[in-house]
C-alpha cells in the first residue's frame, strides 16, 4: 500500500491511496486532479471516475469541483487539454445526465473557456448540441465529424485499399446478405387476419422473433447511469432507473402471458402441445443469445401452476423434456449462476444478456463495499461498479437482430393481467388436472 498526495500540493485534501498500482482510494480533489493526468498509472479507473462517482458524490458537487481544478491549472495546457478530453468521454458515457440545469451549466462553462483547445471545445459542443436537439424533441441529424487532415494522396490511397477489400469480400457480403435475409420475411399464417390471430396460429420461430425484439429494445434502452448506486432498488431513485423497471415489469408480464396460454386449453393433449411450443420458443432465444427471455419461458414452465401438470407433461416428447431440463441446470442459483455467467462470458455477437445477473451483483456491491477508505473515497468499490455494468452494455454495441417486428404479435405478448395471478393461475390449474 502506498498513500501519494498531489504534485501540486501537500495538502490532505489531495491525498491517495496506490495498492498494486491501482489507486485505491482518493479524495475528491485528487480524484478529478487524477482525471488531469495524461498517462495516467492506473487507467481504467478514469471512466469508472466519470461514470460511477455518483456512488460516493453527488454529481453537482463533481462538476464542481471538475471545474475549479481545470481553472487551478491555468497555463497548464497539457493538464487542461486532458481534463476537457475527459468531459467529452464523461459526456459519451453518460449523456443522459446532461439534461437540463446541468446541460446549461456545462454549456455555460464551455462558453467560459478561451480558443486554446479548439478541437477539444469543437467535439464537446457537438456532444451537447446533440442532446439539445434530443432534449427538444427536434429531428437532429448526425454529429458533424472533426475537421480532417488527411491529405488528398492518403485519402486516394484509402480509397484504393477500400476498393479492393471491397472487391475481396463481394462473395462474403452475398453469402452474409443471404443469410440475414432469411429472417426478414414474418412467418404469418395466411388464413388468419392479424387482428384475429393468436398464439395458437404463430410458429414457435416468429414468437420467438418478437419476443427477442421486444427484449432487445427494452435492453438497449438501459443506460449506464441507471445501473450507478443500485438505483432501481432505493424508493428515492428508482425514478431514475425506468427502463431497469420497465424490464422487470415486462419480465414478470411475459410471463404471465406464458402461463396463462398453457392454462386456456382444456384438452390435456393441447396443453401438450403448447408446453412443446414454449420449450422450442425457449431453445431458439438461447441459441440467438436472447438469455432474458430464454429465462421468462423457463420461468413459466417451472412455475407450479404448470410444473404440476402431469398429464400434460407425460405427452411432451423425452427430447423437449431433456431441453428443458437442460436449461433449467443453466438458469440454476448454485454458486450464483456460475453456469449462466460462463455462457455469458463466451458469448460474442448479438445478444440479450440476463439482467438479473447484473443486478445482484450490483446490489451486492453497493451494499457489501463501504464509500469511504482510510478518510478517503473508496474508489475500489466504483472500479468493481464499473466492471460489471460495462460488462452488461458491451453488448448494446453488437447490432440489431434482423427480425421485422409485427405489432399485433407483440400487443399479444404484452397483454396484461389483474388479480392475484398466482391463486388464479393455481385454481385454474387445479380445474384442469385435480390432485389425487
């Protein structure tokens, strides 16, 4: 363990804490003085500082002090340049907290700053100017790219290269372009208007689409800010947390609508039938890398309600059985998730990873780490923050699933219920299959 205090001062108000060369923990004026530092030693823990220091100070009182540092090192153009550098990469990773009186006052002290670091003052405006239109409800339209330098003999030498990669990869792209096409067309049965249709007509591959692209909307609507502190937990904050709601809510709804359309048949053969269904609707999400609702099927089937359905269960084939058997070993709470998270590690492309994963761990963090350390902020406890909600948004990156969404399967599958779903959905089952 080595404690440092900042170059510029002896002061204890800028003291520190190194352990292996991570900083440790900080005080708040060595914390943004850190962000100020070119190279710094330890490098991840500067977006872990813009992103997740709302853990251990108020976002206003950060912003505050972000600018008294950048205006105590007037004639200092490197440390400076850096710091507005590090504005644009807080604003990146968090821009839905630059709305309102903060978007005024970080336009106002951008307003504030001299022409020494055009390029830096340009790229953040752009940024704000961006939100503005988004704050408006204006169309906007794409960021206008940083001024180039490229010469015009580079950029006819990158034009030839592009030209023959292009030339290169035309099989590829056909091959690729082929593949995606084959989901684009909805598979909708031709006797039934979409109006009246229902989930009895759907193929399990097109539930399966929309219930995919129903997740993966809701996923990449979550921002990294509402992931900070275990925000949708806490009655005072949750407010700033909607879409982690909103996915919980859709998640229990979805649910719901599962076990509600095994339940409204009253042939045993046709609950069958449906289980069958709902275990390859199941098998297909897990195979496009759709974990949450691969979880919302595997819920409803295990649900008691349904799981106590033995006739019906003695129909379903031993293959549809051992799939979902098999999943269930993957969704299991032993050795929290260790199965689910090994899946998710070696997971690469498109997918809908499982919150709940995140979520837990998050909590625990935010619960079983304490803010401060030696009089300092515990910025160990921001650094693990960090890591889990990037390791959850990584995947907000990877592209769109290639499914056309069909509104009228996707109002079906967002029907809501009343009551106590639980006694209703138990009597039901009862009803259907009575206990010996």
């Amino acid at each position: 363990m080595e404690k440092k205090t900042s170059n510029n001062s002896s002061d204890n108000n800028e003291s520190a804490v190194f352990e292996d060369g991570k900083l440790r923990s900080a005080s708040l004026d060595f914390m943004v003085q850190y962000l100020s530092e070119a190279n710094p030693q330890d490098q991840e823990i500067i977006p872990a500082i813009l992103v997740c220091h709302s853990t251990l100070v108020e976002t206003k009182v950060f912003f505050l002090k972000f600018v008294e540092i950048y205006k105590g090192l007037s004639g200092n153009k490197e440390k400076q340049s850096t710091l507005l550098r590090n504005l644009y990469l807080w604003i990146t990773l968090t821009p839905e907290i630059f709305v309102g009186d903060f978007l005024i006052e970080t336009s106002d002290f951008i307003e504030s700053l001299d022409n020494e670091y055009p390029k830096e003052i340009l790229s953040i405006n752009e940024k704000l100017e961006f939100i503005r239109g988004i704050e408006k409800n204006e169309s906007t339209t794409v960021l206008t790219e940083a001024l180039q330098t490229t010469s015009v003999t580079e950029n006819a030498k990158q034009l030839e290269e592009e030209n023959e990669k292009e030339k290169n990869n035309k099989t590829k792209k056909k091959r690729n372009r082929r593949k995606e096409n084959q989901f684009e067309k909805p598979l909708l049965p031709r006797w039934v208007p979409l109006r009246k249709i229902t989930l009895n007509d759907l193929k399990p591959l097109e539930i399966a689409r929309q219930l995919t692209l129903l997740q993966q909307s809701i996923y990449l609507k979550i921002k990294r800010n509402e992931l900070v502190t275990a925000k949708w937990a806490k009655s005072n904050l949750k407010h700033l947390s909607p879409n982690i709601l909103k996915y919980i809510s859709k998640y229990n709804l979805i649910s719901h609508v599962f076990t509600s359309w095994i339940l409204s048949s009253r042939k045993k053969k046709n609950r069958a039938k449906i289980l069958d269904k709902c275990i390859q609707i199941m098998d297909i999400c897990f195979k496009w890398g759709d974990f949450v609702t691969t979880s919302i099927l595997k819920n409803s089937l295990s649900s008691k309600p349904i799981l106590r359905l033995s006739n019906s269960w003695d129909l379903v084939s031993e293959k549809k059985i051992q799939t979902f058997q098999r999943t269930e070993e993957m969704f299991s709470h032993e050795k929290r998730f260790w199965k689910l998270r090994t899946i998710h590690d070696n997971t690469f492309g498109k997918c809908v990873p499982f919150p709940g994963l995140y979520l837990v761990d998050l909590t625990f963090i935010t619960e079983g780490n304490p803010n401060d350390h030696l009089d300092n902020f515990n910025l160990h406890k921001i650094r693990l923050e960090y890591r889990v909600i990037e390791s959850f948004v990584c995947f907000q990156t990877q592209g769109k699933y290639n499914f056309k969404t069909i509104p009228q399967i996707q109002k079906l599958l967002e029907r809501t219920f009343e009551g106590d779903l639980e006694k209703i959905f138990y009597k039901s089952s009862i009803e259907l299959e009575p206990q010996n």
